[in-house]
C-alpha cells in the first residue's frame, strides 16, 4: 500500500497517539479526572498554573494572591510560581479550562 506524504504523516501521528496512550494508559483512561504524579506536587503545580493564567487575563500581579492568608493575601515571590509556563499554557487553559478539570473529587481517582 503506497501512502501520499499526508497519509504518512497521519498514520505517524496515529501511531505516536497509541504509543503515548499505551505508556500512560491509566492516565490516559481519566484525563479529565486525573493528573499524572504523586499526588501531591501535581495538584501545587496544577494550581499554579491556574493562578498565573487567572492573574494574567484578568490584569493582576500574578505575584500576590488574595486566595491565601485572607484578608491580608500572600506574596508569592518567593513560591515556585511558574510564570513562563502558566503564559505558555494561557492558550491551553482557556481553551480547556483547567479549573473545570481539576475538581477536589478527582483527587481519589488519582490513585
């Protein structure tokens, strides 16, 4: 079977997909319920990225926070705030929206 240079490309990518999908399949089987790792720095990170991407489309300083220590809020100078990744994944997470797939219920079903 001859395949155009397109088809080729697509059945590349097919196969890249079911690799990824084989090496990661208990993931794989709950994204939108799940995220990869210990369960403990994920959801830190998880929420990092929220936050700067929050930060950012709303017009704050994405270094202070008034959803911790209430009523005073939280500098997060010194936390490993992730600035260039929550920008590089803004697109992502708008389109996705991660608050929605990251609920306090998925957390049992990431063990």
């Amino acid at each position: 079977m001859h395949l155009t240079p397109r088809g080729r490309a697509g059945a590349v990518l097919l196969g890249f997909v079911l690799v990824a999908g084989l090496f990661t399949w208990p993931l794989a089987a709950h994204l939108t319920t799940a995220i990869p790792g210990d369960g403990k720095d994920g959801w830190m990170e998880a929420w990092t990225l929220w936050w700067v991407a929050l930060a950012l489309r709303s017009g704050q300083n994405p270094f202070h926070t008034g959803l911790l220590f209430h009523p005073y809020g939280a500098d997060l100078y010194l936390h490993t705030l992730m600035p260039l990744d929550g920008l590089l994944t803004l697109p992502v997470q708008t389109g996705a929206s991660l608050a929605r797939s990251i609920r306090p219920s998925s957390a049992s079903a990431a063990r």
